[in-house]
C-alpha cells in the first residue's frame, strides 16, 4: 500500500487522486472512528448537530477544503458524510482520541551544521494511519504535509515552498473546556494545512495564527528561514515565544509561558508531558551545537520512562502509541517520515 502520495490540481482533484490511491487505509481509518466513537457512549444527535454547524461553517469560510473531502470520497467510492466525520475530529475531544506529541526545533548555533530542523512524533490513543501528501497547485504553489489518511484538516506537520514549516502539539485541559456553541464559526483546532496555504513566513503566519477562530488551544511551533518560534494558544488567547539565539525549541503537552501555565494538568494527573519534555531537553543538552539529523532522530526513538518515553508503545491499559514521526529539513525543504514508530521504521545501530 502506498504511503507517500503525490496530488496535484485543483483541492477535488488532488482529493479524487488521495481517495482512489489510499480508499483501503481511509476505510480502516472511519472504522477506527467509528468503533472508538461507540465506546465513548456520546450523544450521537449532539455529536452530528456539531459537525453539521461546522461544516457549514466550512463552506462559508474554506470552501476549498470541502471540494477536497468531495474529491476524497468519490475517489474512495466512500459517502461524503463519512469522509467528513473523518476531517471534522469532534472525536479527538473524546478521552479516547486525544492527540499527543512531542516537536523540536534545533536551528543555527544549534546544530551541527548550522540548518534548521524541525521534528515530531505524532502520538495517538489509537491507531489513525497516516500518509504524506506531496501537494502541487495549479499555480505553481507546493507543500507537502503528513497527516491521517482521508484527511484534509490538521496534519501532524507540514512545509511549503516557500520555506515555512509548521508543526503542534495538542494541549489539554479541564480548565479550558471547548465552547460547542462556537462550532457554527470555529475550526475544532488551528489548521496548519491553511497556514502553510495563506502563510509564506513566520510572520504572516503569527498574524493568521492570532486572528484564527478555535475551539481549542494548541502549541503551534513555527520556523522560516530567518526565524523561529512556539505561540502557545488557547480557544482565545496568544503567547509567542521566539527563539532567543540558542536555536532550540520544543514542546510536549503543556503550558510553558507564565501567561498560560496555571491550565495545566499536575505530575499526578499526567505525567506523560512532563517525563517527556524533561527527557528531550536532557538529550538536547548533551547534543548542543552538534545536533545532527540522526541525533534528532535517536530522540525520538527514545524509550526511557517507559510509556511515558518520547517514543510511544502502547502498554497494559495505556493505549497512547507513535502514529507517525516527521522531520523537515528547511534549508533543503525536504520532509523524512516514519509511518509508525521511529524505533522501528527507522533503527540505528553503533559500532
């Protein structure tokens, strides 16, 4: 089955084109959701009122995103709705569909070489197969994003022509519950697929990151050429951290800025976040001004702390598991993924 898929032409046909290549993983993808939603015994009239609103919502203000999953559908022979469940994920606001992640960014002083990388394990508590898009438009324009098969709407990462690339970790917190009424006017989280389409720098896409309508807030982590930075969000509120000349930055699943810390969950409640931001500023450390691609790598494929490690397995009644890690290289604008663990699709061995 092919994972690495090129699209091109308007959004219906590069969606046509991704539902005939991927209609087997789609299918295995809205059976996924479909069973998880069954056990997470929701209000289904509440749960399709909330995708009814917010596809509507989609056609007014991205009409281009439901050509595609138009395209995606006919090209699975799959029912419009059913695609659409998959590319409006009220079901990642369920205790069984929460995404994770963990992303760096390693830059200038320091890498070894001086280029910027941006990398990130993709972490699920099921399993929601993914797939790379290599996207070409009928202007000229390319990205190529990672994201789950059959989907349109929040990819683990992506990268555009013009030399931005976006990455983000979810945040989660009964602190910050998601206003349903706003589902007619906001994305259930920030789209990075529309920032890599209306954003050619960082700056651009601070501005479009900041005036976004969501349910939801997010680590968003955002690098160009000259710059880098990580805007901490919630469903209304902003806080940018550039970097500050050490070239690193990195976020797991919670608050670092004083602005936003006081949402977070403790230690007790999950230790997952901290275990791994503890760890992954442990290994940069060791590595500082000679960082390389395979150090970056090697941290993701980090097992220390078990299941609450970087790289994710799951273990006993702990589902959460590495759906996918995906490093980009921005100077070459090149994209490295592995759909899976990094431990397994990508193992290194020492003399």
């Amino acid at each position: 089955m092919r994972s690495v898929l090129s699209v091109k032409g308007s959004p219906y046909e590069q969606g046509y084109t991704h539902g005939s290549e991927l209609k087997e993983m789609i299918g295995r993808n809205l059976q996924c959701v479909s069973e998880k939603l069954k056990e997470s015994r929701c209000d289904l009239q509440k749960y399709e009122d909330f995708i009814r609103q917010n596809l509507d919502m989609m056609k007014k203000s991205e009409p281009s995103l439901v050509e595609e999953m138009k395209g995606i559908a006919d090209g699975a022979g799959l029912p419009f709705e059913e695609i659409v469940k998959l590319n409006i994920p009220a079901y990642f606001m369920t205790q069984y569909f929460n995404q994770e992640c963990s992303m760096i960014l390693a830059r200038k002083n320091a890498t070894a070489d001086g280029c910027t990388y941006v990398v990130k394990n993709r972490d699920m508590k099921t399993w929601i197969e993914q797939c790379v898009l290599q996207r070409t438009y009928p202007d000229g324009r390319k990205m190529t994003e990672v994201t789950g098969a059959g989907t349109v709407t929040y990819p683990a990462g992506g990268i555009n022509d013009s030399g931005l690339c976006v990455t983000t970790t979810g945040v989660w917190s009964e602190e910050l519950p998601p206003d349903m009424k706003q589902a007619g006017s906001s994305q259930i989280f920030l789209n990075i697929h529309l920032v890599l389409d209306h954003c050619k720098n960082v700056e651009e896409a601070v501005s479009y990151v900041k005036q976004s309508n969501r349910l939801n807030g997010l680590n968003v982590l955002l690098a160009d050429a000259d710059s880098a930075c990580v805007i901490e969000m919630t469903a209304k509120d902003a806080h940018v951290e550039y970097d500050d000349g050490s070239g690193l930055l990195f976020r797991t699943n919670h608050y670092c800025s004083e602005s936003f810390s006081r949402f977070n969950p403790t230690m007790e409640v999950y230790p997952s976040t901290y275990k791994r931001s503890e760890r992954i500023e442990e290994l940069l450390k060791e590595q500082y001004g000679k960082i390389r691609f395979q150090d970056l790598l090697r941290i993701m494929s980090d097992h220390k702390y078990g299941i609450n490690g970087i790289c994710r397995h799951p273990q006993g009644d702990v589902c959460s598991r590495t759906v996918s890690c995906c490093l980009f290289v921005l100077e070459d604008r090149e994209t490295w993924t592995a759909l899976g663990n990094p431990c397994e699709q990508l193992p290194s061995v020492r003399i």
